[in-house]
C-alpha cells in the first residue's frame, strides 16, 4: 500500500507539486488511477521518474477517470 501512496504522490509531479494539491486532489487521484498504475505498471518502484515514464508512455490506455483526473490536476497547476 505504501508504494502505491509513494506512486500517486510522484504522478503529482507531472500533474502539479505535491504542496499545491488539495487533500481532495490526492484523494480523486489515489482513487482514480490506483488500478490503472497497478494494470499498466506493475512492478515498476517509485522514483527516478520510471513510474511517470510509464504512465505517460501508456497515457493512451488510461481510464477516462484517470486520464481526466490528471488534467484536472495539470490545469490547476498550470492556473497557479
């Protein structure tokens, strides 16, 4: 469990800094994509950005919730 946390907290490098996100953002984040990032990536450990690569690697097969969430989070931090 701690790894997939870890996992969320590094997509949000990508989406918006980890200090910006609302504890709602997080959670819509952690609830969004938790499957996807076990689906697409398994086995891949965070850090040295190998979580992020895979994800924007396989971007085109994310679920729509995920997917949404993430631009979601990457509007917000661009507003900021």
């Amino acid at each position: 469990m701690l790894k997939y946390a870890t996992a969320f907290l590094l997509l949000t490098a990508a989406a918006a800094s980890a200090q910006q996100m609302s504890m709602n953002d997080r959670l819509a984040l952690r609830d969004n994509c938790k499957q996807d990032i076990q689906k697409l990536c398994p086995g891949i450990k965070p850090g040295d950005g190998q979580l992020m690569a895979c994800i924007q690697e396989k971007k085109a097969q994310l679920s729509k919730e995920c997917a949404a969430t993430l631009d979601d989070l990457r509007a917000k931090a661009a507003k900021n």
